[in-house]
C-alpha cells in the first residue's frame, strides 16, 4: 500500500534537500523529507554535549557564498568571525600570517613571518586583487590543473606552499597534496579574501535549522532510509512505501538508493576530536595550521574564542581535525598521538580532557574536476526521478544549497 498525499518526495534532509524544499514549498508545491538518520542537516550537525556545541567536523561558512547570501538571514544567525589569517605552527613555534588589507594589524607580522618570502607575499597580494577582480564564472570557465601545480606555476616558494598553502588549504580540501582543482583553489580562495570566515554563534546546525523553518512537522519524517526508488514509488529499509509525482534525491553520493548506488564513489574523510581545558592554548579567533609535514594534526582552533556559546563559561572548547587515515588507530592510541604533536607547541594539552571523536568517512566529495553550474537535464536521472548534491558541483555548502535550488527549479519547470 502506497501512501499518497504529497506532490514532491525529496530523500535526505541536507543543506541540497532542505533549499530544494525551500524552493518548492514558495511556490506552493507539497513536499515530504524521509531522512534515515536521526536529524536534518546531514553533514552539517551540532551536537550539545554537557554544555559544549560540537559541529560534526570543523566546518566555516565563508559569508560570500552567493547562495547563502540568497537563502540564509546571518543576523538571525549571530554569526561570529575568524580573524582574517592563520597562526602558524612549526619546528620553531608559532607565528601569524593574515591579510592586512582587511586586518590592518597584521601587516607587520605578516611581513616578518618565516611562513614564506617577501615575494611570496607580494604574489599572494597580487592573486587576491587579481581574483577579486574575477568573476566566479570565470574561474570555473578556467581550464584546470591541480592546486599544487597552479601555486608552483605562479612562482610561489616551496617555502610558503609547505608553511601555508598546504595545512590551509589541506583542511579546506581534506586532502594533503593539493591534487584538488585549481578551480575550486580561486574560487575558495578569492572568498576567504572577499567576506568574512564565520560559525552561527550556537553552531553550524542553525543553518539547516534556519533552512528547515518553512517545513512543518509532518513534512519531515525522521529514521527512515529510502532504499528503493520504483517508478516515483519510494520504499524505505521498514518496508513503508510512499508515492509522489516527482522524487528527489538529495543524499551524498554513496548514499543514494537503488536503482541508483554508487558505493565507489570518491570522497575525502576527516576526524574530528573535541577536548575541553581550563585554559585556552591562544585567545585569539585564529585557526592553527601545523605546518610540519607528515603530522597527524592538520589544524586547531578554539571554538569559544569565536563564539563564547560554543563552551561553558571559563572552559575552552578545542577542536583538532585530522586529514591523514587514522580510521585503525584504537581511540587512546590516537589521542596519545595527538597530545604528543600539541605538546610541541601546547605544553598545557596533557591536562585536556577528551569530549568525543567524530571520524566522518564521506566528509567532502573529491574535488579534482569541479563545475559551479549543471544543465537541467543533467540533475533529471530519468522520468520525473532528479538529483542533487554537492557532488555534482564541487565540495562546499554553496554548491549543496545551489545543487538543490537548481534541481528544484527543474522540477518546476517540468
């Protein structure tokens, strides 16, 4: 028995279903979300635990993206901003790097630190006039080759690329030798320098939150995984069946249900560990970059010094991502790894205490070929079955909110 009293069936409540949603419900389509997990946002979660926001991966919102701009109201959700730059972690210590042009704080020491040459500088001021100067769409008209090959063409250092290129950018991508496209390069880059690097100030699961308030509650149904599509009939692993005029699929790309699977699909995975002190190790808004190679830890940083809700007053919330596989490592021994990368810099660490680890598998898709924009054809699979998802465009929330906009907007064009 199928059951039968919604238009628009849309599989998987993410940031691409939820502004998919969004759309179709403003123009007065009925919809329903089956979810298989326990909440909506999908990669984009915070969990509240003993008082602390733990975001489910550190993620940023970069405040230029064009479909947030569109979608999101930022003073509803009280976001609050990194510093313009990045502390610095190497063999010799810490030092600051940033953009003066926003920050003018950081011209001296921008100029004085060992991150990179004066040249280097001087290069890395030049691509962000030239980028600003540069249209999105221009960028991803570009031929591509890969990040690290686009860097070394433009003449930077391998001092600089080793010192700051690589743990930034590595953290952004999730992977560490920059064979993401140089595409996604400029266009990541060219917004860092344009806007602000933010979080809400109660987490990044007030954007699904926000996104989600046009729904009501029996248009969202929790814990059901859609495991078979037939025709536009959808059936779920309790064996409830729904039927609808169109289906949309808005899972990640390893997630989405027959007749459709693609298990193989490539993808970038990252952990996350979460511990809490007494003592923040830096009180500036700053991300830490470990820039020694060959290190677990790819970046630090301390979420209650960007927003004081994300911890208890008078305790620090540390959030230490991890870019290389660790997945065999049992809990302690990776910790014990950890703690003994930080103490080189954090002597204090070995007083932290451990709050929970997240290993996310399907953190971002690989990005070595990455578009910003898909014909409406190519987001229909067949007969009144489409698709979105970042995995069609490239790995970031703009292209998640803009994949279902656009998968959306198909479907009322049919």
């Amino acid at each position: 028995m199928f059951e039968r009293d919604k238009e628009i069936i849309i599989i998987g409540a993410g940031l691409s279903g939820l502004t998919a949603a969004r759309v179709l419900k403003s123009a007065g389509r009925k919809v329903k979300l089956i979810e298989a997990s326990d909440g909506i946002g999908g990669r984009v979660r915070t969990d509240e635990i003993d008082g602390y926001l733990l975001d489910r991966g550190f993620q940023v919102l970069l405040t230029a993206y064009p479909e947030t701009k569109r979608f999101l109201d930022y003073k509803s959700l009280n976001l609050r901003s990194f510093l313009p730059g990045a502390m610095i972690l190497n063999e010799k210590g810490c030092s600051e790097i940033g953009d003066p042009l926003r920050n003018p704080s950081l011209l001296f020491k921008t100029i004085t630190s060992p991150a990179g040459t004066f040249a280097d500088k001087m290069r890395m001021m030049s691509l962000k006039l030239k980028l600003s100067a540069t249209s999105i769409d221009k960028i991803f008209n570009k031929s591509e080759t890969t990040t690290i090959a686009y860097l070394h063409h433009l003449g930077f250092s391998q001092k600089i690329i080793d010192q700051f290129f690589k743990p930034f950018m590595s953290g952004i991508f999730l992977e560490n030798q920059l064979h993401t496209s140089s595409r996604m390069f400029e266009y990541v880059f060219k917004l860092f320098s344009e806007d602000d690097t933010a979080v809400p100030a109660r987490g990044m699961g007030m954007i699904p939150k926000q996104l989600a308030q046009v729904l009501e509650d029996d248009e969202i149904i929790l814990n059901e995984k859609v495991v078979h599509i037939d025709g536009t009939n959808v059936i779920t692993n309790s064996g409830r069946a729904y039927e609808a005029d169109q289906v949309l699929i808005a899972t990640e790309a390893t997630h989405m249900p027959m007749p459709f699977h693609r298990p193989a699909a490539p993808k970038n995975s990252v952990t996350n560990i979460y511990f809490t002190a007494d003592k923040a190790p830096f009180t500036k808004p700053f991300i830490a970059l470990n820039a020694i190679p060959n290190q677990l830890v790819n970046n630090v940083a301390v979420m209650n010094q960007i927003s004081p809700y994300y911890a208890p007053e008078d305790k620090a919330l540390i959030s230490v991502s991890i870019i290389r596989d660790v997945n065999g490592l049992r809990s302690a021994e990776l910790i014990s790894k950890v703690m003994a990368e930080l103490q080189q810099w954090f002597p204090d660490c070995i007083s932290w205490k451990h709050l929970k680890t997240y290993y996310i598998p399907y953190a971002l898709p690989k990005d070595e070929h990455v578009e910003n924009d898909i014909a409406a054809a190519a987001l229909k699979l067949r007969d009144n079955v489409f698709i979105c998802g970042d995995h069609l465009l490239n790995g970031s929330i703009n292209a998640a909110m803009r994949s279902g906009r656009l998968a959306a907007e198909a479907i009322l064009s049919q």
